[in-house]
C-alpha cells in the first residue's frame, strides 16, 4: 500500500523503514534533505516539499505525520489543508494532545479529507518489536488503514494469550486498537504515558528504599549494602512486579550501579500534564499519576522558593537554624 | 534432599508439591490434620507435631516455615527453639518484618542454629512458574540449601538474558538471590511488595481515567466511551506498561469489563506499611508508594469523619450546604 | 459614590449592604425581584433589568457584578458589552477563571470600558468582618474605585501590625490589594482557595488520626480517648497551628464532637482544580494541594472502579479474597 | 509553689523566667554551669548537678524536664530514678515519642512517682505570648500541678470565645489541657506538629505558584509579577487563610522577598515522622501529612538518585536525552 510520511525523526524514520520491510511503498518528507536522502537510499521516494510528497501519491492519499506536537504539526496541517483532497486520509502518528485533534477533524472533515490520529509507543525499540497503536478516527477508513497497521504493529508474538478474549477483535492482540471516534486514540495514548510515570516512579522510589539502607544514620545491625542490580534482575524472574520498565532497569543497573552518567533532571514531556488535567476535568482522583509528575518538577527547580518558605517559617516560629544558609 | 516443610496452606502446600517434583525428600506439618494428610497421600512424610517433623529428619535439619507472619510464626519458632540442634538450619519462609529475624536469628546463633530468612514472590502460581527467592542469612548456609533453592526458583525460563551480567552471580537469573545478612531477603520482599502497591495504583488511577471518558458532566464532542478490555490487552503488546500485573488486569477485565464481583475495599499486608517506615527511617520521600496505601486505608473506612471536617469548615466560612447531609 | 450592584445572592446582598451602611448610593439588580426588593427596602435602589440598572446610574458608572461564575456571568457581561459606554467600569467580583478576565477584559477595552477583576473572600462573615479583596486592573481605574473598596474592606482592625512593612501601600493594611493587570486578583484569589483546600485537609487528616487512637486494633496500652473539641480549642492559644480555620473547627466540634450532622460529600469548586491547572502549566510541584483536592474527588465517588481493579489484581496473583465481594 | 527545672535551653530557661515572674520558686540545673548561672542571676536557685537539685526541693518534689528528647532525656529520667522518692513528679516536658512515655511512667510507677508528658508548643515566643500545653498523665497529679500549668498557659487573653462551649473544662480556655492517661499528652503534641508541616507546606506551594506566574515558559499576556510580602499581608485580614503562620511568613517576605538568607534544606523532628508512623498504625490515610514531610526529606537529598533511575529508564525505552547528564 502507498503511504506518504512527514517527518523522519527517530520514530518517523523506523516507522518508514518497517513499512518498506513489509513490503509498502513509501513517499517521504522531511524539512532535513539528509534526513530525506537517508530514507530514500533505503528505497523510499524522497520529495522536496510537501506539495512534492502529495503530487506523488496516488489519491486517495494517506500521509502519516510523524512530527513533534505543537507549533510544526499544527503548521504542517495548516499547509496540507491547502493541498489535500476529498477521501484523502491524513494521520497523525505524534504525541498530539487529544483535544487538537478534534478541532483539526472537524476542519479537515469540512473538506472530506478525514482525520485519524494515532498514539504511538514503542520508543527506539519500535523497528524490531514493532508499534502498538491506540487509534481514533472512523472506523471505515482505520479498516482502509489495516495494511498498514498491521505491518506497523508487532502481530502476536510469543506473548501469551489472554484467557476469555474469545470473540473480541483480534486487531487488539496484534498490537493495534480502533479506541473510537478521533482524538480516542491520543487520549488512551496519553493516559498511558501518565501510567508509565507512575510506573517508573513506583520503581525508583523502592530502589530508592533499597539504596539508603545501608545509611550510616540507621542502627548498624538494621543496615545492608544491597546489590540493586541483582535485586532488579531477580525481580524479572516470578515477581509480581516484573515488567518491561524493570527489563530496562536490570540492564542500566547491570553496567553501572550508580547510574552516575545519568541526569539528576528529569524531563516530562505534555502526556503527563495532560492526564493530570484530564483527571481533574473529570473528577478523578491522581495521587500518584500527580506525585510522579511533580517529582519532575521538582527535580528540576533551582529556585527552591518553597523550601526557604518553610525554613523561613521555622526560624519565625521556633528560632531554628539548623543548616547553614546558603 | 530432605527438607521439614511447617505450614501447607496455599503458599507451604505448593512449596512442598514443588520440591517433590523436583525429587525432595518432604517431611511435613500443619496444625490442620487434614493439610498434613493431603500432602503426605501426594507423598511427603506427614507428621503429628513439631516434634515429631523434628524426629523425622536427620541432622543436621533444614526446616521451612510457611507461616503467617505475627504471632503463629513466633510461637513456633520459640517452640522450635526448644528443640533444635547446632547446625540445623530454620528458614523463615513468611512475610515476617526483617527486624524479627534479625532479633530471631541471635537468639537462635546461641544455639549454633542458623537462621535463613526467604522472601517469597508468586503466589499461587508459584506452582507453575517458580518462586522469586529473596534470601538475608549466612553464605555458606545459604550455599548450603542451594538444591531446594534451585528447585523452587523459575529457572532460566526464555525470559530474555539482561545485557551485561556476564561474570554476575548465576542464581539471580535462576530466578533466586542471596541479598546479604539476616533480614535482608524479608526487608527485600517488603521493598517488592512496596512498589507492587504503587504500579498497582497507578495502573487504577489510569484506567479510572479512561472510564471516566464517557462522564456526562464532560463536553459531549470530549466523551469517550473506551473499551478497557481491550486497552489493557493492546498495551500488553509493546507498550511501555507492559507487566506482569498488566497481564492479569487484561484476563480479568476480559471477563467483566465493570469487575463487578470484586470488592471495593481493599486489604493491605504488612510489607506496605513496612515500607513506608523503612522510608521514614531513612529520610527517603515515597510519595507515590504512601499515595498507594494510603488509598487502600481511605477504602476500608466507614468513618469518613475527615470528610465531614471539611464539609463543617466550609459550612463554618461559607454556609456551603451543597450537598443533602447524610 | 454611586455603585451598580448585579447580583444579590448571599455575598452580593451583604456588599451592597456593608456599602450602604459606608454611605454609598447602590442601584441594585438581581434576576429575582424578590432578592432586589429586600435590598430596596433597606435603602437600595431596585432596578428591573440590566438596561434599567445602567439607566439609572450617572456615568462614568461603576458596576460590581456578583454572581456565579460560568455562563450567568458570561451572559451577563455579554449584555453589558451592549450597553456600556467608554470609561464604564465593570467589576468581576465573582470566582471566574482569570483566563476568562483577561480575554473579557480585551474585548470591553475596545469599547473604553475598564475591566476590574475582584477576588473577594470572607464569606458570610463579610458583612460584619469586612471582605478581604485580591484585585486586577488598571492602576488609575483601581484608584478610582477606592471609596467602594474602602469601605468593603476590614481596615486594620487589632490585627498586629507586620514589621518590616513601613514604605509600602498602606491600601493592603486595610485588606485590599491591587495584585497587577486584569486577571491577577482572580488568579491570586484562585491560589488562596487552593492553599485553603490544602490548610482544611491538613487540619482533617491530623484529627482523623487522634480520632482514630481509640482504635481497638491498637494494643490496649497505646489506645486514648480524646476530646477533639477541647484540642482544638486549647490549640487557637498559642499553639503553631492556630488560624481562623482552626477557630470554626473549634466551634463545629464544640456542639457536635463526632460532626455527624455534616455530609461526607465534600464539592469542590473552580478555584481548587484551577490551581492544580496553574502549578502544572508553571511546572510546580503542587503534592499537598492536589492530595486536598482529591480527597474531594474520592468522597464524591460511588463507583469505585480503581479499588475493584486492585482487588481484581490481588485475586489474580495471590488469590486473595478477604473482603466479602459487594 | 517550688518546682525543679532541668534543662535550660532555649525552651527550659523561658520556662523557668515566666515561673518566676509568676512568683513560683525554681530550683534549675544545667549540664552547662553557665546556663544555670544565668538563672539564677534572675532569682532561681542554681544547683550543681540532679542530686543537687532533688535534695534542694521539698518533697513531695516537681521536677519539670525540658530536654532534647531521645537519649539525653533517657540518661536523666534513668538517673532520677535512683533519688527520686514516692509522690514526686517528674514531667517530661521536650518533644518524646508518646510510647517512650508509656514505659517510663510504668517504670516510675513502681516506685510510687508520678510521670506527667508535657507537650508544649509556643517556641521562642512562649515567654511572652505563654506556652500552649498538651498534659498526659492522672488527674489528680495534674491538678496537683494547676499553678504551674497556670502561669505557664497564655490564659485566656484577647482571642473571642468559641461559642458552644459553656460547661466545659476552663483550662483549655486558658490554654492547657489534660489530654488523658500518660503519653496522650505528647500524642496530641505530635498530631500538632503533623499538622503543621502539612499547614506550611500548602502554604508553600501556593506561594510557588504565585512566584512563578511570572516565568518566560507561560504566554506573555498570562504573567503577572506578584509581591509575596503584600499578599501574605492582605490574607491575614479577613481571609480564610489567616492564621500565626501566615503572620509570621507575612513578616518574613516584608523585609527579604526572595528569601535569600533562609536555607534550602528543611529540616524535620520526630514527630512529623511519629505522626506518620502513627496513620500507618491507625490505618488512616495521611496523603497532605506524608508529602509535607517528604518534600522535607528531599529538601535535603544530595543524591538524586531516584531521577537517575527515571533518566536511565527515558533513556532506555525512548533514547531521550534532553538534559546534558551531569
């Protein structure tokens, strides 16, 4: 099946070259002519602009963006609404927030250009393992997609079979859903990106736990020295809190116990926020979706107002200076 | 090799049918007849009494206790105290606190007993899979039980090989670890146990999320109405949230999508709370695993006198009387 | 000076009462005839409708609008955005969104009508109290308008005064301060009620706790029985937590120790998700904020899906099954 | 009436000052002779070491101890046990753990002497303003102990009357109370110190939030430049948020808005630990009590390694590597 792809990114990039592996014929763009070329030596058609990309697709096209959310696919989808054409499809594979995506459909659904978007994980590890995808759009046109879906998608593998799916859809146990109507498919994305901190929080807090106890502040014969690599490698074998994020732990504690080459700052990206915001819009209670967040936040706060608040308090009501101001 | 097994409920019974497979000699006890003799028609030796299990075994003994931790392992640890001799070895299979064992483990020293503390992750499927073992006690008694060890732990399995363990204890990926001194394989288990609340309650704040999509209080162009099911499996396959504990949510959503026959209030063990002190004891902030059980406390209480200090003060700056009192 | 006053629910009564008691000339209009009556009959001036209460003041004119914030207020800027002429001041005292503020205030600015954004606490104490006032706008319109925010003020009173404040605008001594450009006093009254959420929960949880002490799940030597009235009586007397939330506890508990005549269903309103909103746009750590504001969440909620999911995954690893399924 | 005092610190010699002046006759020791000195330059009578000091009381003695709590507090109750004689009291009144109470009144019981817990809150201003006191021990030794307690207690002061509590105990009107049986006294101490973390730390919070409403990262049109000092100014006259805290941070921000001499390591005492320890006993959930703490502990956590744990996991599942790792 022929598919256009904007933006060749280390996901757009992976995604092309998993398509053309099975067996696709891609056009592709990006605003970098290397990153163009790169794709085209590998047997993709390259093109110049946009209006290059959608010349050399046969309509009724379908393009996938593959951009970072915000201003360039807003503007990329500004640009394609000049060019794009009734029962054209146009995808997009980034990290949108839902909310856009509706207002872009209705706008494209104007032209009867229809709007799917996609909610994409599987990181750098997506070429190999493939994609899984939350999708929203109409169902008529994701089931024109399925070709495509089903290359991108990582198919069954040896992962074993979850008992009473009998009679459900099987595109789900292939790594892809139709979640619903569009924007669906960003928001199920979103929400599992906020899980995912949680997650990771959830891990890094008991390591943490782990990791002081051998503090010289606790009584000596309550103290141990704690392999931690060791513990995350024994933890994947018949624990219950085995996962894929503790695969990835085992393997960066295996070469480097401290994680010293690693950044004290942590970054968070809009998926997270974003599910924060859902959660209050809808009356749902976050603690830990909201404390993982913050502990990004903070993470990255030279500014530690809020501290000297506290300390400022407890020098006016206690006297109290315990550490040296700094 | 011999081994006295006390205890044979769902954990102790599948302990002993394991070793058995495995080619063990079992002599065990329950304080339930009936358990003991359920095993002993399996063909382990059944026994009357602890001093009997203990005339049964040649020395030097290894006996593993699979006890509720609290006051029946207590008592039969003092009663084993009693009775034992230089050189056996007593495991403490349970989910006793770590600051028993260590208290236990110099008592018992004075005997020349040894004492071995052994985490256990796996549930009822320990059966099946193998036991995740964390193990706090000496190395050579540690070494010492290593063919029990490898028989109850998982094994290999085609669990993938984590990149850059080569030179590293081979146990670990057999699925079973020896931590450090007494208490350390408890104190482990804990931490495990710690941050299985915290995946477990951010994978139910994000489905909470999703289920919520479909809330009329929402802008109705905003409503999704998500298959939970369904999300759950499609993120099995090559998502950053794939797990264990993932799995098990997908198998049992699959068959009842509004998990209607569980309860709504939920139990917590030992090793959450434990955690948590651990946590304090250490200085170490642990938002999201408190956050975690902190919302299983919150579910068990029919009080709700905090709420009602809320709806008082608003009552008292406001006159806010919103809601019908109850 | 002359004051148009829209709205006469609880709040919008009294200030155009404690304004007329300060000698101001109220034109007053309320949807209800009945609620514009009673403040007639104590001296205001009723009007009809919207275009009667403009009428019936001599410009340039001073309109204070109260009253709830959404689409009545919305609506009724609208109206006005019709009838008001250049140099019109309209006053926003209600709890709107400080977004709306400024994107109203852009609009009446192409008109020359001045927009004045009015954070207002003190609740049903403000008649005799005094208003505690958070304001957005323009300097000079903000000067001109301070008879009325004089007046509606607490003044100094025998609050201590603060060291250190010599030099600055004495108009915040009297409990008003003009915050900034529209929109500040709304967004700095938006934080206040953020900071209550998180000052009333905090008082909640440390009661919850000293309730909870005569737990029969403690051990019997460590179990009290205590007089939650007389605590929070003896702690406004010099103790670090005394505040005037702490006052109306003291009084709630004194005739009603177990509270039992309050809800369990505490609301919430904007402000409190508004603030959650801010912090995650400015990327602050906000942990004690939001746990307040779930806390509301979670007593709203009947449908308890996260807790069956956690149950749902303790039956699925350990076959737990302690609670009686509901 | 005469009573010892051990322990001249900060909190002892205020203790001793407003005794004084209240024309009760003290007999003081300290480990430091300088700090006994200084006493009894201001009319108590010094003593050179414990056996000193019992022998200058009458009996049946008082001895009040105000003294770092943990070992210290341990050695000199331990000490006093061998010289005090039956019908003697010995109040404890530093910050102990409630527990540590319960033993030593058992201890002291034997011999026939009283132990009474003081909790006492009021800090550096309790000479002027009085100390707030929360009395655990038997009713008639506390009576016993009125005129102390009495001149100690800020009495009742300008602060207005609750409503609703006539008929009740007028010493907590004056600012003492008799909690209950030994060790409720400091429990209800440490509750307040619970609470008071969670006080400051919304606080805290809130005013980030308004500091960074002027960050680079929000839409211009969305910044305000706030002025903390007169904020926390305005809230202490009629808003809801009033209370000593913002007194004292309202002074605080007036003389030093970004609070450069103030540290940005908070420290944290036992009993916002304890307090926690205490809802992990009870079953409560203390989301608000629990982050104020942590937020504590990571105030001071040079090791960060949690968010290297979150950076190597971004970077195993996605290759992200915003941050230049350090």
């Amino acid at each position: 099946m022929q598919i256009g792809i904007v933006g060749l990114g280390r996901m757009g990039g992976n995604i092309g070259r998993r398509l053309m592996r099975g067996g696709h014929d891609c056009v592709v763009y990006d605003h970098n002519p290397q990153a163009t070329d790169a794709l085209a030596a590998e047997g993709a058609t390259g093109s110049q602009n946009l209006g290059d990309l959608v010349s050399k697709l046969a309509g009724p096209r379908v393009i996938w963006l593959m951009l970072p959310a915000g201003k360039i696919t807003e503007d990329t989808l500004n640009d394609l609404h000049e060019i794009l054409q009734a029962d054209d499809v146009v995808i997009d594979g980034g990290n949108s927030f839902y909310k856009d995506d509706i207002r872009r459909a209705a706008r494209f659904r104007e032209l009867g250009v229809h709007y799917v978007d996609v909610g994409t994980s599987g990181g750098i590890w997506g070429l190999e393992r493939g994609y899984c995808m939350m999708i929203g759009g109409d169902e008529a046109v994701v089931r024109r997609l399925d070709p495509i879906l089903a290359t991108l998608a990582p198919g069954r593998g040896d992962i074993p079979e979850t008992p009473g799916r009998a009679g459900r859809d099987p595109r789900v146990e292939n790594g892809y859903m139709h979640c619903g109507a569009v924007g669906s498919g960003h928001f199920v994305k979103m929400v599992h990106n906020g899980i995912e901190y949680g997650l990771m929080q959830a891990y890094a807090e008991g390591f943490h736990i782990l990791r002081h106890k051998e503090s010289a502040e606790l009584p000596e014969n309550e103290r141990y020295t704690l392999d931690l690599a060791d513990i995350a490698e024994v933890w994947r074998r018949g624990s219950v809190v085995s996962s894929w994020l503790l695969d990835l732990t085992a393997g960066a504690l295996a070469s480097d116990a401290g994680l010293e080459r690693f950044s004290t700052e942590v970054a968070d990206s809009g998926e997270g926020r974003w599910t924060i915001e859902a959660a209050i819009e809808e009356a749902v209670p976050a603690q830990v979706l909201s404390a993982a967040l913050y502990t990004r936040f903070r993470s990255r706060d030279a500014d530690m107002f809020p501290e000297r608040m506290l300390s400022a308090m407890r020098f006016g009501f206690g006297g109290h200076k315990e550490f040296p101001v700094k």
